[in-house]
C-alpha cells in the first residue's frame, strides 16, 4: 500500500556549516572588530554572545542570511530575546524547532481528510504517515499540504509505493 511520511527536521550539517560560516564572517568584519562576539552551538540551541545588543542583532542577522543560503528555513531557528548576561555582555539563545507536536499533527491529519480522499493518515511519535490505496491520491494530498501553512518547516519523505 503506497504512503509516504511527513517530518519537520533540521538538517544539522547544514546547520553546522551556516555556523562554521557566521564565526568566520563575524571575525573577519570590521564592525565586530574588539567586540568579542561569538556564535556557538549548545544543548538549549545557538548562542549568540557579544558585548552590546546591537552586536548580537547583527550576527543573529547574519546567521539567519548563512542559514537561508544553506537551505534551512528561518522558522527552524526560533529567536529569543538577547539579555544581559552578566558584565557588560549580552546573550541569545536560539532554539531550533524540529518535529511535529500533537497539535500541529492534528491540524494535518483534518487537512487530509478534507480532502476527501481515500487516504488514512496516523500520527507516529514526531511524524504522521498518510498511506492511501493509489500514488495519486497521495500525490493529491502531497499538493493541498504543501498549499497551507502550518507554522513549521514540513518535509515529505518515504515515499513507498
């Protein structure tokens, strides 16, 4: 029976390489020289520290540029606000948003069903599997949720026939 699985995930080499890209722009520009700005991947996300707030919207600037060019979308990378972080530096974290919560699942399996199709679609742990009789119902189904926006970053993949 032909399906094909729905995911929202980060491709981390691509990241790691948007990062790796920020770090060498940042201590190459002249407008970061002497500001001891630094970009860093960590548990909790990316960290972005610098000694001014100024500073720190501007390499989170040109992270999210890095991150466009290596194909990551700007809603995998969820801004927080820069604070203080302790002397006279700043800090911001930024999560990176990967997987599909229950909500958000839901929110997809009703769009397949109004399709009216004869398409079954089930929730398994951060992806949903739509699974159907026939490739073009599928196909179908492939085309109406690529048309609404769910708030997230969706990928389509396994596609089996």
């Amino acid at each position: 029976m032909p399906s094909f699985d729905i995911v929202s995930k980060l491709n981390q080499a691509e990241l790691d390489n948007a990062i790796l890209q920020t770090q060498k722009e940042v201590s190459q520009r002249y407008d970061f020289k002497d500001t001891d700005t630094r970009v860093e991947k960590t548990d909790e996300g990316i960290v972005i520290r610098s000694n001014s707030e100024g500073r720190v919207e501007a390499a989170l600037d040109v992270l999210q540029s890095k991150a466009v060019k290596r194909g990551i979308a700007l809603r995998q990378l969820e801004a927080q606000d820069a604070v203080p972080a302790g002397g006279n530096t700043f800090r911001q974290v930024i999560k990176l948003v990967e997987g599909i919560d229950r909500e958000k699942a839901r929110k997809i399996i009703d769009a397949t069903k109004e399709t009216k199709l004869k398409v079954q679609a089930g929730i398994h742990q951060d992806t949903v599997r739509v699974t159907g009789k026939h490739k073009d119902d599928l196909q179908s189904v492939l085309r109406v949720l690529r048309s609404q926006d769910f708030g997230l970053e969706l990928q389509f993949n396994n596609f089996r026939d």
